[in-house]
C-alpha cells in the first residue's frame, strides 16, 4: 500500500512540459554565466562560443509539439536525446550532427526493411563498388548523399524531400566548426530541420507500390512462378512510374547477375525482363550495357556471362559499349560525383577530375551512350558545391567545358533540366555565379540562333535566385517550348 501510494506521489509530481521549459531557461542563463567566468579566467574566447539562451528558447518553445509527431518507438532514438541536450547548451552545430545520425539510421532502416540488395543495385553504378557491398551492414559504407539519392530513386522519399534532406546535408556539412564559413542556425531553423526529419523519414510509411514491388522482388527469388503469377506481376509495371520502371530493371539486373542466384530465379526474371526493358529510358538500358563493359574489363567472367545473356534475353545488344573501354569513364563519372557530395570533396575530386580529363582527352569523341552523363557531372561538380571551389579541380572542369564539342555545349546549356543543377542555382548564389561563368566558356559554340538567345538571356537575367529565370515571362513565351522538347 505504501509503495503505491509513492508511486502517486511520484506521478502527480511530474510538472508540465511549460514548467519544466521555464525552469530550464533560467537553467541555461545560469549555465552561460558560470560557463563565461570559466572562460574568462582561462583567458579563453568567451564570445560567438554557442547559441544565444533567446535562440535555445525559440526551439525548445516548440520542441514538445514536434516531438509529439513521431509515431513510431521512441525508446532507441539515443541521437535525439543527444541533439535535445546539444540544443540546451546552445551547441547548435553539434545538435544537427546528432539529428542527421538520427535521420541517417533512420533512414537506413527503411532500406534494410525493403530490399537491401534491390538498393544497391539501383544505387551504386560502380561494379567494383557494388561487388563490396552484400547486406544491411554494408549500408555505412555508403555516403549520407548516396543514402538519400537512393531513398529517392526507388522513390522511398519525393522530389520535395530529397531536395530538404539535401539542404539539412549541406547544413550538416558546413556549418560545423571544422568548417570556416558564414552559415549560422537559428534556434527556428534546427527545430524546422528537425520536424522535416520527423514527418520525411521518421514517420516514413511503405508505399502500396513499393510494398508491390518489394513483394515481387521476393517472389522472383523464392521459387519458379507459374505462368498466371508471371503476367499478374506483369499487371504491376502498368501502376509504376518511369523511374520506377527504371529501379526495377536495374533491380532484376542485379539480382540475374548475382553469384546467389538460382536457375528458378532466373527464368522468373526472364519472363520478366523484355517487357520491363521496353518500358525503361534509353539512359538504364546503357547503364545496364555498361555494366556488361565493366565485368568483362574486370574479368569477372561469371558476372559478365550473366550479363550477356540478360542483354540477349531483352534484346539489348545495341547497348554494348563498342569501346569497352569507355565503361572505366563511367566508374569515373559515379565515384566523382559521390566524392563531389561528400564533406571531404575538395580532397578527393582534383584526382578523379585530373582522371576524367586524362580519360576524355584518350579519345577524339564522346560515345553517345554516357556524353549526357558526362557533361552533366563535369558541369555539377563545376558549380561547386555552394560553399567554396575545388579550386585544384576546376582548372581540370574548365579544360573539359572548353574542350566541349558543340553538341556537348547545348547539353551544357540544358543542364538547368537536371534536379541536382536546377537545386543549386535556385539556392546557392557562388554556384549561380558558376554557372553564368560555364555559359560564358560555351558561348562561343553557338552561332546566332534561339539557343544563344537562351544563353544570353540567362546571362542577362538579374533575377534572385538565379533559378527564377524559368519563371520569368520571356522565358515562357520564348523558350519554354523549346527547352521542353530538347
């Protein structure tokens, strides 16, 4: 009876989230004192250290009714519990560290509880890279970036929640201490960072088409499906869309070629493939005849046999590179643009840049198959990545833009169309400058024509952001048309 009644007590002593929220303001006043005396006496700085307590209050006015919004266990999200505490101290930069951690281990539930291998083989082009690569525990060795492109082309997260994750990233990346700069957070901008992550990620439910698609995956590799089974999974590419049609060839790919696999298996996948293969973009079945080049330069026989009879099951053959050779440029083109998003770029790009240019400069002309591919990382990682240049990389961008053929120049032109370039001139203004700068280089590849009216019209436009200018007036009158159909 006694230790019930504590109990009671116990319970009806628990203060209101209000109460505990005031008494933890006088806490943090408190603690910025004692903390400055100790400073001060150590003659250290003392200023600009952490967050103002009136930045810490704007965020934990709102914390409760974010958190409140998280509709899964709680009980292991240790990295919250951490980016709550780093918030209290005003350690702002540390907080968003722990709250990416979070969302990253998250995230990479999500991935383990769909089709972890299905991930990698739509994820990671480079073969040598995905030869590594084999269970949930392999998904660390994947860059944040990578992690989140991925989420974003099995279409796990939209177009609007890769593009927040990537801000947070960026964020993440460059506004820590190790990192010089002139971005600050805002005791608002870490709570609306962490309510993104919470309704994004944290709050991530299955699609019924991924749940589909997830579901075939599995069939494929349990047992031969009878001939009914095979066209009902036929059904389900009619509800996909086209990016989804591509994750799914490249998916079946990966799952053919692999050593694992079963001679059921396989012709499930036969059965499969050619209709899927007519339905995906010219862009996937290149990568998927890429792929074949990259086994056979490898010499992993096994593999590229299996790739081989993959490309004749669907009538791929046109996709072979004629060069196999080229595929090395391919492996190029993915590790640059991974090493481009990671926190480390401006050590790891200017040798894979000095690489690419090595590569292209081996060859009179482009094959067709990855030329878009091509200039659109050489143009992406040129635009830096908002914060500052590679600037022992960019001599190597600046060769390569120059060195464009024509046709080169008017995908350069276009390479506002790509998600990733559009996103960085809508928000960033040093790539923005960058980009009137590669106009500036391919300028002289176009005679006078709509495309150098185009040209000169982004060169011309004053607008902010930089981005802005698709929505101008001129723009949709003049050359919207023009830009849709090229």
């Amino acid at each position: 009876m006694v230790e019930k009644d504590l109990d009671m007590v116990i319970s009806n002593s628990v203060p209101s989230y209000p109460e505990i929220n005031s008494d933890l303001s006088n806490y943090m006043e408190s603690l910025d004192s004692q903390m400055n005396m100790v400073l001060h006496y150590l003659d250290l700085p003392a200023e600009n250290v952490v967050a103002s307590v009136k930045e810490r209050k704007k965020s934990f006015n709102n914390l409760e009714d974010v958190i409140s919004e998280i509709d899964v266990d709680k009980s292991s999200m240790i990295y919250l519990s951490r980016y709550i505490y780093a918030t209290s101290v005003g350690l702002f930069d540390s907080a968003l560290n722990y709250l990416w951690d979070a969302t990253i281990n998250e995230l990479r539930k999500r991935v383990k509880n769909f089709n972890v291998e299905y991930f990698y083989d739509v994820v990671v082009q480079n073969t040598e890279k995905r030869a590594k690569l084999h269970s949930d525990k392999d998904l660390p060795k994947l860059q944040d970036s990578e992690l989140i492109s991925g989420a974003h082309k099995i279409e796990m997260i939209d177009s609007v929640t890769y593009q927040r994750l990537s801000h947070i990233l960026y964020m993440r990346n460059w506004t820590s201490s190790a990192h010089p700069n002139d971005h600050s957070l805002t005791g608002l901008s870490l709570i609306d960072f962490l309510e993104t992550c919470i309704t994004s990620v944290f709050n991530l439910p299955m699609s019924e088409l991924n749940l589909e698609i997830q579901k075939l995956l599995a069939d494929v590799k349990k047992s031969l499906l009878p001939n009914n089974e095979i066209e009902a999974k036929k059904a389900l590419f009619d509800k996909l869309t086209s990016a989804q049609h591509n994750s799914l060839l490249n998916g079946l790919f990966g799952i053919f070629v692999s050593s694992d696999s079963t001679t059921e298996t396989k012709n499930n996948i036969t059965k499969l493939a050619p209709l899927l293969w007519s339905l995906s973009s010219e862009e996937t079945k290149t990568k998927i005849g890429t792929n074949y080049g990259n086994y056979s330069i490898n010499s992993h026989t096994e593999k590229a046999n299996s790739a081989k009879k993959f490309i004749d099951i669907v009538e791929g053959q046109s996709y072979i590179p004629q060069k196999l050779k080229m595929s090395e440029i391919s492996n190029i083109l993915s590790d640059l643009s991974t090493a481009h998003s990671s926190m480390n770029n401006f050590y790891a790009e200017p040798s894979l840049a000095q690489q690419l240019s090595k590569f292209v400069g081996d060859y009179s002309s482009m094959p067709e198959v990855i030329e878009k591919e091509y200039v659109e990382t050489v143009v992406n990682c040129f635009l830096t990545n908002g914060s500052g240049s590679a600037w022992n990389a960019e001599q190597y961008y600046r060769e390569m833009i120059n060195a464009f053929t024509d046709k080169q120049a008017r995908i350069a032109l276009l390479s506002f169309k790509n998600e990733t370039i559009k996103s960085k001139i809508d928000n960033w203004q040093l790539c923005s400058n960058y980009f009137k700068d590669l106009l500036n280089l391919i300028r002289p590849q176009f005679v006078k024509s709509l495309q150098l009216d185009l040209l000169d019209f982004i060169l011309n436009f004053n607008g902010d952001p930089l981005g802005n200018f698709v929505k101008d007036t001129r723009y949709l009158k003049t050359y919207a048309d023009y830009v849709k159909k090229s």
